[in-house]
C-alpha cells in the first residue's frame, strides 16, 4: 500500500495554506491541532470541510494543514482553496462539482490602502465648515 500524499497551497486575503491530503479515516489537523480546537467556530469548521462534502470524499483522506498570516475566517477560506486544489490533483473527476461550488476561485478580495489626507482607505477626516 503507497500512501500517496498530495500538497498544494491556498491563499486567501494576507493568509497562506499548505495543505497535506493523504488518504485515511477523515481527520483534519492545523497547525497540529485538531481541526476542532483551532477553529472554535463551526462555521468557519464547515468551510474548510466543504470541498469534501462537494465531491463526496468526506472521511477518504486525512489532512494536514499549515497555516499562516490573516485572521480565522481568511485562513479557513486559504485552507477550503488548498483541500479543493489537492483533490483536483487527486482526480481531475472532482473539477465540475468543485467549479460549481466555487471553489476553485482564488478570493482576490484584498484590503484597500490607506490614503493621506483621509482616516482610512475612503472614510474621510470630519469635514467642519467653520
């Protein structure tokens, strides 16, 4: 039996996610926790659960995730980017339903700068006529 693993990375806003897939009995461990205990949050759990549910391989493979950079919800949508561009490497089978889901789609979304003469990127100082 070749335990053969497949890597790929995510990204989402300012947080990177290199992705381990090998296959076994379904658990996802970040950073070396268990899913469960880094995100607290079973929404943000769902997401990064969601490419498996999408092409029926739920509890086929056994992920590792290292994650850096960004906030919960950034690195949870970087994780959901890598697991679903590991099981295309796996099978090209899981393009259609994960296109579908969109999740093969880098969320380019990311964050304006500031301006001078302004508070932040558009909100401005308090305009006072007199």
């Amino acid at each position: 039996m070749h335990a053969h693993t497949t890597t790929a990375v995510g990204r989402r806003k300012t947080s990177v996610a290199r992705v381990i897939l090998k296959p076994g009995s379904g658990s996802i461990t970040v950073n070396k926790k268990p899913l469960d205990e880094y995100f607290r949050l079973e929404t943000l759990r769902n997401d990064v659960a969601r490419p498996f549910e999408v092409t029926q391989t739920s509890g086929k493979y056994d992920v590792r995730v290292n994650v850096e950079g960004g906030g919960a919800s950034g690195q949870a949508g970087a994780i959901r980017l890598s697991i679903a561009r590991a099981l295309l490497e796996i099978s090209d089978d899981h393009r259609a339903p994960l296109r579908t889901a969109g999740m093969l789609t880098r969320d380019p979304r990311m964050v304006e700068r500031k301006k001078y003469g302004q508070k932040k990127a558009r909100k401005r100082f308090q305009f006072s006529k007199r």
